[in-house]
C-alpha cells in the first residue's frame, strides 16, 4: 500500500513508476520495484541514522 501512495505523492517514486511503465512493464511488477526502492530508503536511513532528504542523491554508485 505503501507504493500505491509513493506512486501518487513521492515525486520521485512517481517517476520512477512511469519509466517503468513507458519500458512496458506490469503494473505490478513496477508497483513492486517502487516498493523495493523505498524498502531501500528506510534501511539507508535507520542505518546512518540521518533525517530523510527529499530528492537526495547518493554520490556511491
């Protein structure tokens, strides 16, 4: 439920959604990788134990 709401209100993750959409995947399947992503999110930040930045950048890569 939670990609659901980051698909309408994170405009990041409502991005990242449509990309995956345009490349022709699944509902689904995309509504998933959002989810993955903002799973990923949530660890980085407990683990630095930092405040969330909206539209931060890694510069790891």
């Amino acid at each position: 439920m939670c990609a659901v709401t980051a698909t309408r209100c994170n405009g990041t993750c409502k991005d990242f959604y449509r990309h995956l959409k345009q490349k022709g995947k699944a509902s689904k399947l995309a509504l998933v990788a959002v989810a993955n992503k903002l799973l990923r999110q949530v660890f980085a930040v407990v683990k630095q134990d930092k405040d969330y930045i909206d539209g931060y950048v890694s510069s790891l890569k």
